[in-house]
C-alpha cells in the first residue's frame, strides 16, 4: 500500500475526486471548474496530472510488458497476513483462495487476488478509496470484506467471509423449495442490494454463483459476494476491471442494456435489471433470453428490441420432460406451477426487466415491496388496480381485520370467469349496435362463414367425425373453443374480416377466464390480419386494438397498452361521429386505468371524468359502458379517499345498469361488490351484510351453490355476521365458505388460513374454546407454511393463541407465544402502531402470571405510554388496560 501520511492520503483522494470530476469536460469546462476549486493546491495538483494523463484511464494503465508478469499465487504462499489454503475458483477479475489468517485473530477467508493490475500513485489512492467504501456494508445478506491490500508483486486483493454454500439457484433446486420459498430468500437478497446501494455501491454482477445461500441454525441466509466490479453510486471508485482486457464489466447474461453498452450511464436499476433475470431463473429454472455470442451490440440490440418472454409463457415452452423436471423441483406439477407464474409473478418479472430503466422499479427496494405484496396477497404495483383489487384493497382498510385480508378471492374470482356469459353478451352487442351502417349484403355473408365454421367445429364432437376423438357428449366447451382458436386461421384463410372477428371474440373469451399467453396470440393475430388489407375497416380494427389494451392493462404491460390506444383513437378519429364518439368514450375509460395503475391517480381521476361525460353523450345501446365509467370513477375517487363520491358513483352505475340486465348478471354483482366494500370500509356493517346477501343470492341463482365464486361472499358474510354478533349464522356461513375454498384453492391456501381464523373467533365467541385452539392452531400451521414465521398474520394467530392458553392455565405457553407476536409485530409495525402496545400488554399478562411482577410491569408500562402517546384515538385502548390491570390486581 502506499506509505504516504494520512493527511497527504486525504489530499490525495480530493484530488482524485476533482479528476473524475473534470476530466470528461471540454478545455474550457475544466478551467472554469479549476478556477472554482476553493483550495489552490488542489487545483495546482490536478492541473499538473491533466497534463501528464488525457483521462482518468490512463491512471490505471496495466505493467508494461518491459515488466516480467508476477508469478502465480500457489498453496502456501503469504499474502498480507494471509496463507493460502487451497483454490477456490477463478474468474475474468481473479483468483479466489480459501486462505487462513492466525494473527491477531484466527479466521478462515475468501481471499480474492485482482489480476493484471498494480496500484501506483493515484490508482493506489482510489483503490484505497474503494476499500474503505466496501468496508462500510454490513448487512446480513452481503458477504462481508475483511480486509484488503496489495501482495508485494503489487496486486491488489480483497479477504472476504468465507461462505460454505452453494449458489442460490441450486440450493434452491437441491433443497426442493416452493415457489413462496424461493420469494422469501429472494427477497432477502433484494434487500443485501438495497442496502449496498444506500452505501453508494453499485454490485454490476448480480448473478446466482455471486449469491451463496449457507444454513444458519437450519434456516437458509443467501449472501451477496464479489463487489470486485462494483461502481459507486454519485461517488466514482475504481473499476480493476478496466486493465485486465475483459470485454464485460459483468456476466453478459445477467447484464441490463444500460450496462452491456461502453461508457453506459449506470444506477441501482441496472442491478435491479439483474435482480429480474435471477428471479425468473429462480422461478422458471431458465434464462430470459440466451446468450449465444457476447458482442455487445448484438446484445444490447436483442434486449431493447426483443422484450423477454414473460416466465409463464417461457415455462409453457419447455418441452414436457423439462417442464416435468422443473415443477418438481418446486414440489408442483406442471400445470399449477404455469398457473401460479401467470398474474402478478409475470408482472413483477416483466417490470424488472424492462429495457428501459426509467420503466423498471426504481430501486432493489420497490422489487421487493411488490414481491412482499404478492406474498401477503395484496394487491402489486406492477399491475392495474382493477375492481377486483378494490375489492380486496377495501376491506383491507376494515375495522376488523378478520373482515380485511377475506375479500382477496373474490376479487380476482368476480373478475375472470363468472363474467364470460354476461360480458361478452354486452360487448357484442355493443359492437353490433355501432356497425349497423354496414351493408346487409356484407353482413349476411359473414355471418354465412361464421355459422359454416361453427357448424364443422360442433361437428369435431360428433361420434361419426373422422376428427372425433372422444364419445359424444364428452367434447367441453373449453376443448370446442380450443379447436376454433387452432383452426380459425386454417378454414378462414380467405377471410380476414370473419377470421379477425372471431379471433377477437375468442381472444376475449379467453382474456375472461385468465388464458392471458392464449389471448394475447389471438389478439396480436387479428390486429396482423387487419393490417395486412390494403383498405382495413377503421372500427373493426380500432376495436381489436381496444381488446388488447384490456389485455395488456391486466397483463401489466402499460407501455405496450398505451401504444395500443393511441393507436384506436387515431382510427377513431376517422369514423363517423357516433362510431368514434363511442370509442373516445372507451378510449378515456381506459386511459384512466393505465393512469391509475402507474399510479397517476389524478390523470387517472380526469380521464374517468371524461369518460362519464363522453358515455353521457351516447343512448341507451351502450349502457355496459356507461355504468362501467361510473363504477372506474368510483374506483378511482376512492384511491383519493373521497369515499362519499366513491360511494356515489358505485350507486350510480347499478342505476343505470340494473334496469337494462337481470338481477344476477355479473357485472351488476360487480357494481355492488364495489358499493358493499365502501359501505363496510365507513363501519356500515349491517348495510353491508345486506348487500353481500344480495350478491350472494343472485351468484347461487347464476351458478350453483356449489360455484367457488361463493367463496369470498360468504367468508365476509360470516365476518361481517360476527361482528353483528349472529354467531350461530356467522359459523354457518364460515363453514360453508371454507369448503367451497378448500375445494378451489386448496386447503394449503393463505385465504383458506384466514377463514379458519375468522372460524376460530366465532366459536371461541360460541364458548368452545378447545375446538377454536385447535381451528386457530390449523390456520397458523398453513399460515407458517406459506407466509414465512415473520408475517403479521403469524403474530395475530399466535396472539389468539397467547389469550387462549392463559385462559386455560398454560402460562408458560402463553408467555412464549406472546413473546413471539410482540417480537414481529414489534419488527415489522411503526413504533406507534396501537397493536404493539396490545402485544406488550398480552405479553406483560403473560409474565404476570408466571410470578415475573418486575418484568410484566415494565411492559404494562410501554403499552400505557404508547396508548398516551396515540391520544384522544386511543383513549378506549388505555380503558380496556386499566381494567384488565385491576382484573389481575396489578393495577
């Protein structure tokens, strides 16, 4: 290292920090920014480097080849206070050893030796500058350096923890994890990134063989290693990598475009980039794209031009004993593991890797935020906030918990399938009532196509069809749809306008019962057929944009949807009055949604505006949208917490609906589904029963009693019924719900715990409290299972838990329990939050039983202070502890 002083170190580095900043400037830039430069001998200095160097690279120029090349590093040597143990790897920066130091302490070490540099001068400074910047990251899940310096040959070298772990790819495979535990060790990983960029270090090479994953008392802690390339965050520190010849500054493919291009401007979202490529690896077992060569214009040019396929999709395409292979190493098989991909995991992957990095998540931070919403089944932010997440955002924000985390289900269930019939009924029709100025001659002939299409198709069904390959009566409706998307482009080659009809309405069929991959093709096939005709219909093909915009706004992909609608009101635009007037209406709808989902929500709030006033223009053919703009502008008032106009305009839209429908059409059931959820979030319980009594009603009489769309209705039936104190009625409804759950999501499932939960309640409130443990003890065992030990939702089981064994005289139970809900509800909950002081308080009951007076009061104590603290809000809080303190004579 270099022996200069401290004080002329610290000289040093100010003079390398003024060189990086002036030495990308013209002549005359740097001048004027040397005349500014406070200290004059910092000036002088730099001036005198300048002229000796053109650029700061030149500082790092490697040994001459007049110089002999050090000898290698073998098993034995010294290096620093280090001896080398054995080889652990080798890369483009270097060699890894394990080495051992035994003075001043004993330690075993990753020793990295940097080849193909030697640090003199100023590098020497900026080198130095690195290590004490590296030096400052301590955090759990970043592999520590130790120490570092230079071998006498004058190579440079870091001393690292040594972890004994695999990467965090194979571990995960080896280990057999399931999806969500592949989520939680990612997210540690995000957060080992986050914390390297708060430092100002940039890791560039975030990769599976760079995060390790070692056992600590029997639980999985992935390890960031190698910041050997690492770039400071607005602070420059050296790059070793410059000097060795390295084409790539990282691993080419785990690098975002940013990085893969010379001189690319780079920040925390290049590692986030990097971060979506590990995470599709973790949850697909595959690459994103495939990297044949590593010149980096081809590179650069496949990643902004060629989006990754989404992991879903990619999945789908493996071929079947691959796809077997990789199921079962996340304890699935093939099919549920595409359909757990699909939705928010797809979104989340996608957003990481946009190419552009002013689309992608800002920060390591917000990667993790969406994947820790996706776990606790909130909704993203990679994704719309449609009806469905209202639902579930609403009754979130219940006063009863236990009526907040139930509606989840319902929201995507309502959504998607129970929709097909009703909806596409109405948007059919709605089409047809804006093209009757098309000529009968034209219309008669389509529809002629139409029916010899459909009439072959049926015929697939029929026994004595050479194509028939089931019995009559066992062809589904799904296996007949199947066999038109296969086949429309085949018999309708000589149509287009019947073929991109159909497609479209296909297309639409599937976008409903969440066949997205399907719906998209179908879509994208349509719009290519109308493009393809010299002389396109403007509204046929304006609509077919619209459908992928709907598409695409639940797919996430909001830069692709907004494309999509530009493109339909361009064509708009050249329609007559009523026609185009019509698809401004739809075209402000769904610019309100895009708003909204990139969370825009005062363009959003506008855009809805004028979409109701646009609707407003327009007769009673086109009342589907009509009530639908209403319901979006409810949405869209309530994301501003303007309840009451939310309220108004959910009321609004039934008005105009109900009328025109039968009482069980879905998107009714979906209008009051969105007035029931700001109807409980005001405290309105017994309005609300009524209204989730009425949905539920007209869903039987739709569906069958036994349709698993139920399911979400009753779990807030039964909460809302508790609350209200009809427990005999409230436990009807629970048991019913959870076995139309159980029989749809699995008995594994977070929303399945969560009505055991509400069940536990309501028969502990029947005064069965040996059954409501054993209920309260089911759902915390799926909770653990799929939430992780550290979710809120553990802590509100184990709490229930705590009160029941104190209950019946098990204290030291009850002191472990509630030991344990304070400890997470203490991590994870603002320091003022009212349920800490509840858990404090639980947990000082629990000492105070167990005859530890000293240490129960000293909780007692911190409840009552943070109920003080909350105020006039908290007042019944400190009431209800002041009697139970008398309660146990500690008052």
């Amino acid at each position: 290292m270099s022996s200069e002083s401290p004080s002329d170190l610290t000289h040093q580095r100010a003079v390398f920090a003024l060189l990086a900043e002036v030495c990308e400037l013209d002549a005359e830039g740097r001048e004027r920014a040397l005349a500014d430069c406070d200290d004059p001998a910092l000036a002088r200095d730099v001036r005198r480097r300048l002229a000796a160097s053109e650029s700061i690279a030149d500082l790092l120029d490697a040994p001459t080849p007049t110089e002999p090349p050090p000898p290698p590093v073998q098993v034995g040597h010294a290096v620093g206070p280090f001896e080398i143990v054995a080889p652990l790897g080798e890369g483009g920066m270097g060699q890894v050893f394990r080495a051992v130091q035994r003075s001043p302490v004993t330690r075993e070490v990753a020793l990295k030796i940097v080849r193909g540099a030697r640090l003199r001068g100023e590098a020497e400074v900026r080198f130095e500058a690195e290590r004490q910047a590296m030096a400052r990251l301590d955090h759990p899940n970043v592999g520590r350096i130790l120490e570092a310096g230079t071998t006498d040959d004058g190579l440079p070298y870091f001393a690292m923890e040594l972890i004994e772990g695999p990467p965090i790819t194979t571990y995960c495979d080896r280990a057999t994890l399931s999806i969500e535990e592949r989520l939680r060790l990612f997210l540690e990983v995000c957060r080992g990134t986050h914390h390297a960029h708060l430092k100002l270090l940039l890791h560039r090479d975030l990769k599976p063989s760079n995060v390790l994953v070692s056992e600590v008392d029997g639980q999985p802690v992935p390890k960031i290693i190698d910041f050997g390339i690492a770039k400071g965050l607005g602070a420059p520190l050296v790059t070793l990598a410059a000097s060795t010849g390295d084409r790539f500054l990282g691993t080419p493919a785990y690098m975002s475009p940013e990085a893969l291009e010379p001189g690319g401007d780079l920040d925390a979202r290049s590692d986030v980039f990097s971060l979506g490529i590990l995470l599709y690896e973790l949850l697909t077992g595959s690459l994103p794209w495939a990297v044949e060569d590593d010149d980096p214009v081809r590179l650069v040019k496949r990643r902004l031009e060629r989006d990754a396929e989404r992991p879903s999709t990619r999945f789908a395409g493996l071929d079947k004993d691959r796809r077997g292979r990789v199921a079962r190493r996340r304890r699935l098989d093939a099919e549920p593991l595409a359909k757990r991909l699909r939705g928010d995991l797809d979104a989340i992957v996608m957003k990481a890797l946009e190419p552009r990095p002013d689309r992608r998540y800002a920060s390591a931070a917000e990667l993790a935020g969406d994947v820790e919403r996706h776990l606790g089944s909130e909704p993203i932010r990679a994704r719309p906030l449609t009806t469905g997440v209202l639902v579930g955002k609403l009754l979130r924000r219940h006063r009863l918990t236990v009526a907040a985390a139930a509606t989840v289900a319902l929201a995507v269930l309502v959504g998607t399938v129970g929709t097909v019939g009703g909806l596409m009924r109405a948007r059919q029709a709605e089409r047809a009532a804006v093209e009757e100025a098309r000529s009968a001659v034209e219309a008669r002939d389509e529809a002629d196509e139409v029916v010899d299409f459909l009439v072959r198709l049926f015929d697939a069904s029929n026994a004595q069809f050479p194509e028939s390959d089931k019995p009559p009566g066992e062809v589904t409706a799904l296996e007949l749809l199947a066999r038109g998307a296969e086949r429309v482009e085949s018999d309708l080659a000589d149509q287009p306008l019947v073929r991109a009809r159909l497609e479209g309405t296909i297309g639409d069929i599937y976008r409903n019962l969440g066949e997205f991959d399907r719906a998209h093709g179908l879509h994208r096939s349509a719009i290519e057929t109308l493009e393809a005709l010299d002389d396109p219909p403007a509204l046929q093909l304006a609509m077919s944009h619209i459908h992928m915009v709907r598409l695409e706004a639940i797919l996430a992909d909001h830069d692709s949807a907004a494309r999509h609608l530009e493109a339909a009101l361009a064509l708009a635009q050249t329609l007559p009055e009523e026609e185009g007037e019509h698809l401004l209406a739809e075209g402000h709808d769904l610019d309100g949604r895009l708003r909204e989902a990139s969370g825009d929500f005062e363009g959003a709030l506008e855009a809805m505006q004028r979409a109701v006033e646009a609707y407003g223009k327009l007769d009673d053919r086109f009342t589907i949208g009509k009530a639908s703009s209403h319901h979006n502008l409810g949405v869209a008032y309530f994301a501003k917490r303007r309840v009451e106009d939310a309220e108004a305009q959910f009321r609004q839209a039934i008005a105009i609906l109900e009328p025109q429908v039968e009482d069980t059409h879905p998107r009714l059931a979906t209008h009051y589904l969105g007035l029931g959820a700001v109807i409980a979030d005001q405290g309105r319980t017994e309005e609300a029963v009524a209204i989730f009594e009425t949905v539920d009603r007209n869903l039987r009489q739709r569906l069958g009693d036994d349709h698993h769309e139920r399911f979400a209705v009753l779990l807030n039936l039964g909460s809302l019924r508790r609350e209200l104190g009809q427990l005999e009625r409230a436990e009807a409804s629970l048991r019913e719900a959870l076995a139309l759950g159980e029989r749809a999501l699995g008995d594994e499932h977070p929303h399945v715990a969560m009505g055991l939960f509400i069940l536990a309640l309501t028969v502990e409130s029947l005064g069965r409290d040996d059954e409501a443990r054993r209920v309260h003890e089911r759902s915390l065992a799926i909770r653990e299972g799929v939430l992780g030990s550290e979710h809120l939702e553990i802590a509100e089981s184990l709490d229930q838990l705590a009160r029941l064994a104190i209950r019946r005289g098990d204290h030291g139970l009850a002191h472990r329990q509630a030991q344990r809900a304070f400890d997470i509800q203490a991590a994870k909950l603002d320091p003022g939050h009212r349920d800490i002081g509840r858990a404090a308080a639980l947990l000082g009951e629990a000492l105070w039983h167990l005859g530890r007076r000293g240490e129960a009061r000293e909780r007692f104590d911190e409840a009552r202070a943070l109920f003080v603290a909350g105020g006039e809000p908290m007042r019944g809080e400190i009431e209800d502890l002041e009697a139970r303190l008398a309660d146990l004579g500690a008052a």
